[in-house]
C-alpha cells in the first residue's frame, strides 16, 4: 500500500480490521520526504475470506490508498 498524505488518515487500518473481519500483520514499513511532503509504504500480509478482502482493497482503494496484491510470495 502507498499512503497518499492527503488521504492517509482515511485509512485507518484498526478500523478495517474491525469493520471487514480481517487479520492485517504489519511486515514492513516506510516514510519518505517527497518534495517536502511526507510519503509513505506499508507492506501488510492479509488474512481472511475472499469476499473480505475483496471489500477491505475496494474501501482503502476507495480512501485514496495505492493497493498492490501480492499473491506469489
């Protein structure tokens, strides 16, 4: 995922957990100055039924977040 500054705090990830049943485990983690605006990445693994995870990409995607599935790690 890449947290957009204006967007970062729409995606609140305690609150997809809670609100989507799924398990996020944080594995990496990053923040850069971007021409003086924060930027950052996060790398999650996500756990949990197809159709949750499909509804917890579609709402970050929704809150401004650049989500890349990894499906062949």
């Amino acid at each position: 995922m890449a947290l957009l500054p204006a967007t970062s705090y729409g995606a609140d990830l305690s609150d997809v957990v809670r609100r989507f049943g799924v398990d996020l485990n944080l594995l990496h983690g990053q923040i850069d100055d971007v021409g003086g605006r924060p930027f950052g990445t996060l790398a999650v693994l996500a756990r949990g039924a197809q159709e949750q995870l499909a509804s917890t990409v579609a709402h970050l995607r929704n809150a401004g977040v650049l989500v890349q599935e990894v499906s062949h790690v």
